[in-house]
C-alpha cells in the first residue's frame, strides 16, 4: 500500500506543469498541496531544530529530529526544483534551504504579479521617463540592453508577444518598440471590451415594447424599386344598365394590355421605357458583378448581330 501511494505521489508531481515565470499563484497553491501530502512542506514553516551548546549533551531524539528536518528540507527544496523550467532551475538550484526558495520566488513573482495590473504602456512611459532624465546627464544607457530588458519584462499574458518580438529585437529601436507595445495594447483592450456582454440601459416604457417584437422576423424586401405597371389613357369603362349578357354585348371594354418587350427599341418605345432602363441597367451590373460575361466594347467596323 505505501509503495501504491509513493507511486502516486510522483505521478502528481510529474503532472504539475513546470513553472517557467507565469502564473505563479496557481502553481505555488499546487506545489503547496503536493509537499503537504508527501509531509514535507512543514520546513518551509518550522524553523530548523538549534544545534546543542558546547557544553551542552543533546539526546538522541534532538539529533534524530534535525536530522529528519535537514533531509526534509532537501527533499522540499528538490521538488520545489523540480517543478521549474530549466532556465528557473539554473537561476535558483543555488539556493541552500527550501524556506529561502519559497520566500525568494514569492518576494519576485508575487510583486511581479501585482506590477502587471498597471498597463505596458504606463510602465513603458515610466522607463523612458527615466532614460530622458539619464540623458540630461548625459549617462546614456545601451539601448539594445534596454529594449531587451523591457521585453523580458512583458507580463506572461504577453507570451506569444515577447516570442515574437525576440527574434528581431536587435532591429528594434525603443520608440519603435513603444509603438509595438501601443498598438498590442489597444488590440487586447479592444479584445477584451468585445468579449464582455453588452449592457444597454432601457427605460421602464421601453421594455415592453421591446420584448412584444423580439421574435418578429423581418420581411424579406427586394431591394429593386418596382413601378406598378398602368394601363395607360386608354382604359375605359361604360356602366349601363341591363342583364350581364346584354351589357357584354353591348358596351366595349378596351384594355390597353402591353406584353413585355422583346428588343432594346420595344422597351424604349414603351409606355414603361423608364422602368425597362433600369431593368437593364440592373441586369448588366449583375452581369458584370457575378462575371458571368465579360462586357467589351464592339471592335471598329463590326455591327451588332440584330442590324
């Protein structure tokens, strides 16, 4: 059964993923749970166990106790290790005791943290508020260094940014580097303001009238003006007197009915020659829109097919 749960234990600690800089409250509340469950975590707390006087004969349970308390604490402070990138690794595996370790990443990561609510671009401003006052007097800094200090420092939400930026940062020139930050900065704003619901304020009044059309659908309307087609002057009626038959036989009814024009001169002549115009405008710019045919001018000489 022990065997079962040490082998769990570093299934756990194989699955953390390894802190490389960001997000560092979540990872440290995971590693916190996982030195607590392997009963380690109490050297970051407890301070280590004071060695006996000169004079002074200690007992065997003292000595076994700082002795269990100094291969805890190594046992701490390698997994702490363990849980970091490579590069974190080489920065910290200098560090002697597990407590150091733990308050040496809070003292930087938790402030780092907390320095990442303020903008890029505010602490963008500060630094270079501070160069300026450095070339007052004339103690003019690399500016390569700083350019590549300033990316190094971009909050890890900014990951695939920084990423980006490393591999041509030696072209970079600070107040170009101001206006890349500028601009992703307004992006995630714009971002962020997008992705949030919209919230409009309605008046009391309002409300209903709006909830009583929520589920109407729009008509679907034809955007070409449509002429009501007219049957001229010479629509005439007679209203007499009489059985149905009598006046059908008696009275003409002359209905000035035109069929649609077959030819450009047919609409032209008719009565609806501005409403057969703009059908075929219409017709043309689909035409040309959809590139079904390709409209050309007729080559000199030639005549269209209907002369």
């Amino acid at each position: 059964m022990a065997f079962v749960t040490l082998k769990d234990m570093g299934s756990d600690f194989h699955r953390l993923e390894r802190f490389d800089g960001g997000d560092f409250v979540p990872w440290q509340k995971k590693m916190h749970f996982l030195l607590v469950t392997v009963k380690v975590y109490y050297v970051i707390v407890n301070p280590r166990p004071p060695e006996p006087g000169e004079n002074e004969e200690e007992s065997v349970a003292k000595t076994r106790e700082r002795l269990r308390w100094d291969q805890d604490d190594e046992i701490c402070r390698g997994h702490i290790l363990n849980g970091m990138s490579n590069t974190l690794f080489d920065a910290y595996h200098t560090v002697k005791t597990a407590k150091e370790l733990w308050n040496q990443l809070e003292r930087r990561y938790i402030t780092e943290d907390a320095t990442s609510k303020r903008s890029v671009m505010e602490q963008f401003n500060e630094i270079k508020s501070i160069l300026d006052r450095y070339s007052e007097h004339k103690l003019a800094l690399d500016e390569f260094i700083v350019v590549t200090s300033i990316i190094d420092k971009l909050p890890p939400s900014w990951k695939n940014f920084r990423n980006s930026l490393k591999h041509r940062k030696e072209d970079i020139k600070l107040d170009e580097l101001g206006t890349h930050l500028r601009i992703e900065e307004d992006l995630r704003k714009e971002e962020k303001f997008q992705s949030l619901p919209k919230q409009v304020e309605q008046k009391e009044g309002q409300r209903d009238v709006e909830e009583n059309h929520e589920n109407e659908v729009e008509p679907r309307r034809s955007k070409r003006m449509r002429i009501a087609k007219t049957y001229g002057p010479d629509f005439y009626m007679y209203l007499v007197e009489g059985t149905r038959t009598a006046i059908q036989n008696s009275i003409p009814i002359v209905l000035n009915v035109e069929s649609d024009p077959r030819t450009y001169e047919e609409a032209m002549r008719s009565q609806d020659s501005s409403f057969w115009k703009e059908a075929i405008n219409e017709e043309i710019d689909s035409i040309m829109g959809n590139e079904t045919w390709k409209l050309v001018d007729l080559p000199p000489g030639s005549k269209p097919i209907a002369q």
